[in-house]
C-alpha cells in the first residue's frame, strides 16, 4: 500500500516530536535523580536547582507548540536547555571517587595486604560481632594465610529484596579449617544508607571486604534474616590461588584508584566476573550476571558446580539459615563455618587446562 506524500511526511513528524519529547523527559529525570543525589550543600539549594532545571526542561518540552508563531522564542528556550544540561553533564563528569571521606564503620578500612611466595598477610580483616544490622562490636585484625593450604572455593548468595536480587560473597576454605570470605560492597558514608536508585548516581564508593564468616555471613542469615545459600565450586588448585590474588590484586586497585559502585555495570557480581574472567576465559555474558539471583543457575550451567545433582537439590542443601541459627556467636571459632557446610555437596574439581 502507498501512502500519500503529505499525510506519511505528517506521520513521521509526529513521530519525531514523539521520540525528542520522551528524549527530552528522560534527561529530565536523569538531571533531577543527579542533582538529588550528588548536589552537594543544604537541602534547599538542591532543591531550588532542582525547580531551576524542571523550569528550563519544561519550557523546552513546550517549544514546539509555538515554534511557528514565535521561532525566537522556541529557539531560545532549547538552546537554554541545552547551556544548562552542558552544565549539568561538565559538573557530573567532575564527580570523582575518593577514599578519605567519614565512612560508617563497617567499610570504614580497606584491605591491604604483603605477600612472600605462598605466605599472606592481610591487614584490615573484618571480624565484628553484630548484635543489630547496625550495631556491631568492631575488631579489625591482621591474619596469616598459606596458599598452599587453600582447600575449597565457595560461592554464597544472599537474597534480600525477592528472588532476582542477591548480594554475591567468595569464601575461600583452608586446609586447617579457617575461612575468608570476600565480599565486593557499596562504601557508605557515616551518614548514609544503602539506596538501588543511589548506586546508579555514584553515592557511593566500591570497597572490597575480606571477614570472618562470623561476621559477614553470620550478620546476613542470624542478625538481618536474608535468605542464604551456599554452593561449593570446583574450581582446580591453580584456580582456586589465582582468584585469591585476584581479591588481592582488586584491593590494591581499589586503594589506588577508587570506583565508585554502580548497581549495573560495577557491583558484587560484575566484578567477580571479570576476575574470574580472566582465569576461566570464555565466560559468555548473560542476564544473570545482573540479575544475581539467578546467579547459581548461571554456574550451573557452565559447569561451576555439582552437575550430577539437580540443581534444585543444591539450592535446597545449600540453604544455610537453620543451621546457622542454631549455632551460639563464638569469637575465633569455627564451629559456624563447619555447620553452615554441613551437606552442601562438593562439586567436582576441575583440572587445571594444559599450558602450550
């Protein structure tokens, strides 16, 4: 069918008014959510510059109705918004990453770490007894670690806003028993608490956390009752060391160059992807790298954990909180790690490839 000239030329002008004002409106809402998150100073300043930006983008959406009857007029107030959306990009591209600023206690310290062949020292161990999900007894320690003696890899999910968002830790298991978990975490200010739409505005810097599993697991399935579970990977020895340096490697980046955390692009599983990327190449992206929910059934199906089990099998084993919750809080002890394993089913260790 042929349509007329005029009437198809109608047709696409509307439709290009259509798309430039849902243009127009989304980078509204983007300057507003920014100025929101980021506009440093009092309350009212970022809300009058908020008024001040709404003012300017409406004007611009109106535009076209009298661009006929007055063309100035119209041109003048897009290239208005255009001068004050300029400003509002330079200042956000501005916004840089720190790590000198009053943190909450709990990411208050960063890891750091010197290592002598397969001997390790970390610094700045987390290992606070919680009595709240915002009170704990803070203890920060220096710990010892042989890589020689590292035993198990386990990966630990934490679902604590419905089953497609989970927060993503690596625990990493010792010949003599002990544990370190790794936890990739938004870095708060005293003054702040953790928001999705934040992370998106950069409110909050990445730090990297190494715990005690009295710590960080024990706070998410006995003190804020998240839903927890626990998979074993396998993972072959070379693997298993070289995601442990990872970490390292990550904490030094971070201390010298900090990221801020975005809750898509730069969060608790993307970037254990890109480690583990990088020893286990050929990892193909997928959804559920963002959806971190799901993320078990993702290294299921690349063969991350016990396949000869349903995976529906594993999730129910590896299901933590009884077990964790009938164990008494004990400092130094790791009666909590052995429970919290007790039946999850070992995956299958992987070979190392050959070298060519």
């Amino acid at each position: 069918m042929v349509f007329p000239v005029r009437p198809a030329r109608r047709l696409f002008r509307i439709l290009g008014h259509g798309v430039r004002g849902v243009a127009l409106i989304v980078t509204i809402g983007w300057g507003i959510l920014a100025l929101h998150f980021e506009l440093p100073g009092a309350h009212g300043v970022m809300i009058s510059t908020q008024a001040v930006w709404c003012l300017i983008g409406g004007i611009a959406l109106l535009a076209p109705l009298w661009q006929r009857a007055r063309p100035h007029l119209a041109l003048a107030a897009r290239c208005s918004f255009v001068i004050a959306l300029v400003a509002i990009v330079a200042w956000w591209q501005g916004l840089m990453p720190r790590n000198d600023r009053d943190w909450a206690p709990d990411v208050a310290r960063q890891l750091s770490y010197e290592r002598n062949g397969n001997q390790v020292t970390l610094h700045n161990v987390r290992d606070f007894e919680w009595q709240t999900p915002d009170i704990a007894i803070p203890r920060w320690e220096t710990r010892e670690y042989d890589l020689s003696q590292l035993d198990s890899v386990d990966m630990i999910v934490s679902y604590w806003m419905g089953p497609a968002i989970a927060h993503t830790l690596v625990s990493f298991g010792f010949d003599d028993g002990r544990h370190l978990t790794f936890s990739v975490e938004i870095r708060r200010e005293s003054d702040e608490t953790f928001s999705i739409s934040g992370g998106f505005f950069k409110q909050f810097e990445v730090n990297l956390i190494a715990a005690d599993e009295n710590d960080i697991l024990r706070l998410r399935s006995n003190v804020r009752g998240e839903d927890v579970y626990l998979y074993n990977v396998g993972l072959s020895p070379e693997a298993r060391r070289e995601l442990f340096l990872a970490y390292l490697d990550e904490a030094d980046d971070l201390r010298a160059n900090p990221e801020f955390y975005n809750t898509l692009t730069s969060n608790c599983t993307t970037i254990v992807f890109d480690m583990v990327d990088k020893i286990v190449p050929g990892l193909p992206k997928d959804i559920r790298l963002i959806l971190s929910g799901y993320l078990p059934a993702y290294v299921y199906d690349v063969d991350g954990l016990d396949t000869q089990l349903p995976l529906e099998t594993l999730r129910q084993r590896g299901y933590i909180n009884p077990r964790a919750q009938a164990v008494p809080y004990d400092a130094g002890s790791e009666a909590f790690s052995r429970a919290i394993r007790d039946g999850v089913p070992k995956a299958q260790t992987k070979e190392a490839e050959p070298t060519t």
